[in-house]
C-alpha cells in the first residue's frame, strides 16, 4: 500500500520535531498505522533552514498555499499557529479533501466550530491532540477512552510557563517579576510572556477539553479568565501555612444553579490542597484531573510542550488519520466526541455563578472588633468561616492581615461581602482574593 503523503506548515520548534521523531521511528509507525507516512512537502519562510532540517528528504516551499493545494498531499499538518493565515490554510486544506492536524489551541478555541463543521461536510478529519497538554494524550483519553462516563469535571495545569513561575516563587520565595525574569531567562517563558502569565493559553485548552466533556459548542468568547501577574509571594506563604499550594488551573464542570444545568468555564489562579497529587505538579510540567461517574478521578500527567513530546501527539494523529482514512466518515470518532446533531448547547456560567470555597487576605488596622466586624458580614451574606491565620503585627506595626479560607458559596455572595467589608474604616486597601478547589 502506498504512503500517505504528509505536508507540513512550519518547521520551527514543534515541526522539527515532528519531522525528525517520524524519521527516526518510521519503521515502528508503519507497523502500527498499516502503511508508510511521508512527509513529501514542508512550507516554511526560512527556506534555508528548512532545507538543513529535512536534508533534501522532501520538497521544500516558502508558500503554505502550494502545500494545500497540492493534489498529491494527503494530510496537512498546521503548525503555524495564530487565527489569520492558518484559518484560511486549514479551510482551504478541508476545502481540497485534505484532513488536517493541528496544535493550534488558539484557532481551534476561537474558529472551532466553523472548522469542524467544514470538516464534517466535506468528510475530511481535524485532528488535534498536540493542542492542548503537549506529549499528554489527554484528547484522546476524553474522547475516546472515557467514553462510557458522564464526566463531572476537569481540573488543569495546563501552562507550563505559569506553573514554573509558580514554582520557583513557593520554593525560592521570589516575587512575580524576578521569578518571571527567571523564566524568560532559562527559556521557559516566551520575551513577551502575556499569552502564558494572562491565562489565555490555558483559557483556549480549557475550552477545548470543555466541549468534549460535555459535548457543547468550543465557546472560548464565555470563559472566565485570571492570569498569575497581579499573585504575591505572602498569598504564596499563607496558603503554604494552611495546608495548599497555589496552581494557575484550567476548570470546567457541571454545575446546576436554580435547579437548571450550566457549565463552568474558568481560568485562575487556584488553592489546591497540598495533599493531592497535582498540586505537587512542579516546574514546566502538565497534569489534568478528570473525574467521571463511572471510572472516578484520572489523572494525566506529563511534558506539556517542547519538541519531541508535541511531536509525539501531532504523529499519534497522523496514525490515527491514516488508520482510518479509507473509513466510513459516519463511522468515525466525532471531532467533539459526541454526533455532530447531539452537540447541545447547555450554557456556560458567568463567573458570578460558579459555587467555590475562597481564600481571602484582609490587612486591617490592629484594633478591637475588627475581627467580630468581618465574620459579622460573612454570617450576614451566610458564608462560613472554614479556616483562619490572624498574624501579629510586627514591631512597631499598627497593621496585620486576617487570613480566612471560607465554605463554599456563590461568588457574587462573596464579592458582595468583600465590597461591605473594603468600606470598614478598619480594613486597609482592597481584599485578595483566590479561589480555593478541594478536588475531592
């Protein structure tokens, strides 16, 4: 049986990789997808690097567009990233017959639903595990290998950026902006990190893993997102002192509000328990948390980005791809796992809405009653007090911080409370706020 002939949209980081992993295990693919995969053309507009990387082993072109029109080519592998050029390669790919794997988290969650319905007409495949999580399979354990479950959440690091940052503030007791210099400087953080410490990244693969759990619309407009920028290293040390650690985490679950069905969508960063495995997520790496009715809490865990571990989810698609290619396009895994006519469009919460428990940082002036004035305020908006630090003020100190973890309640209770307690002569400056999950 012949190769399927492959064209391959970027040769940086991620299509190097991809190029080099499938020469190197060539002969271990084949046996597992039935017949050869060629890459036969790569489009890049550094040519010459291009032509050093591949060796004279594929043909070489400065224009995307020569790639998704050519005939010969089976698959187009976009790794261009961005929503501009790469939606309007990708639509033309699916406009020629041409399947399509992509890592690109961000087109996916903006143009998803455009791009599968392209895709679903014209009988073709996108295939994108190397979009969220890197080398972890995490899109296939959703969409295939959970199948059975009615999942009830999903909890993620899934920025490697943000959690080294992270990191390196708990262990070393830095601020943001040294342990950010930190991580540009060992290349963990890009020279303009916004996308990563904002939380859009994350944003964009929650939304994804958010529409295969539940089987809706990728809607990234709806999400809630919270970067790490504005986190201090006290919050850090408290959360330390009573037991969790704080993650930047991609959440998406099931929730009824009023007795009707809504869907979390939400990016920020979290309390964690310090207990559970993924809070000892550390460094660059990558973990999801998925809990399903039938199987319970599954953890996926492993390199979120990089050369080879990317290009190992990009080629475990092109496998996919090739096994099935000659299939009954019915008869196929949906692109959202569910039937394309059983997506239904439960609705995703506004961030007032979600229910979570809370860790809030209050300075106060160090005088009687202060204490008995805050606890008042939440029994009045019927939050309970779950945990509390009152710290000593230091020497010569009129001013202390109040430490309180609270029960779960509705964040528009919460920040009602917190705009009652900001207004006490007593309190100084604005309360912090950090939203705490269990994960039980």
């Amino acid at each position: 049986m012949k190769s399927i002939k492959v064209g391959l949209l970027g040769i940086g980081t991620v299509g190097a990789g991809t190029f080099q992993v499938l020469q190197r295990n060539q002969e271990e693919i084949m046996r597992r997808a039935g017949r050869g995969i060629e890459i036969a053309m790569v489009a890049d507009l550094d040519v010459a690097r291009a032509k050093q990387i591949t060796n004279g082993q594929c043909t070489v072109v400065n224009d995307a567009r020569e790639v998704v029109n050519h005939p010969d080519i089976d698959i187009v592998i976009e790794l261009i990233g961005g929503y501009g050029i790469a939606k309007e390669l990708v639509l033309q790919a699916i406009a020629n017959g041409k399947h399509v794997v992509t890592a690109n988290k961000a087109l996916l969650a903006v143009h998803g639903n455009e791009i599968f319905k392209a895709a679903q007409d014209k009988g073709v495949m996108v295939a994108f595990e190397a979009a969220v999580a890197g080398g972890i399979p995490i899109i296939k354990a959703l969409r295939e290998g959970l199948t059975a479950n009615r999942i009830q959440w999903i909890a993620g690091i899934i920025n490697g950026t943000t959690n080294f940052i992270l990191s390196e503030m708990r262990d070393k007791g830095l601020d943001f902006a040294t342990a950010l210099k930190d991580a540009q400087r060992l290349g963990y953080a890009e020279a303009d990190p916004t996308f990563d410490i904002e939380g859009m990244d994350a944003a964009h693969k929650a939304t994804l893993m958010s529409a295969i759990a539940f089987g809706i619309p990728v809607q990234f407009n709806k999400a809630y997102v919270e970067g790490i920028q504005h986190l201090q290293a006290v919050d850090i040390r408290y959360a330390e002192q009573l037991g969790y650690r704080i993650k930047l985490l991609g959440i998406t679950r099931r929730a009824l509000v009023n007795g009707v069905e809504g869907i979390e969508l939400r990016v920020h960063p979290t309390l964690i328990p310090t207990k559970r495995l993924i809070a000892n997520v550390e460094g660059a790496m990558n973990a999801v948390l998925v809990q399903g009715d039938a199987v319970g809490a599954t953890l996926y865990y492993g390199k979120g980005a990089g050369s080879e571990p990317t290009a190992s989810a990009v080629i475990a698609d092109l496998v996919d791809i090739t096994r099935l290619a000659t299939a009954d396009p019915e008869h196929r895994v949906p692109h959202l796992a569910f039937q394309p006519n059983a997506i239904n469009d439960i609705p995703v919460l506004a961030i007032s809405e979600i229910t979570t428990s809370y860790y809030l940082r209050i300075q106060v002036a160090d005088l009687p009653g202060v204490l008995a004035d805050i606890t008042r305020i939440l029994a009045d908006a019927t939050i309970s007090i779950d945990a509390m630090l009152q710290k000593e003020p230091a020497e010569g100190e009129t001013q202390t911080d109040i430490i309180m973890l609270t029960h779960q309640t509705q964040e528009k209770n919460i920040m009602a409370a917190i705009a009652t307690i900001e207004a006490l002569p007593t309190v100084v400056g604005t309360v912090t706020k950090i939203r705490l999950e269990a994960l039980n």
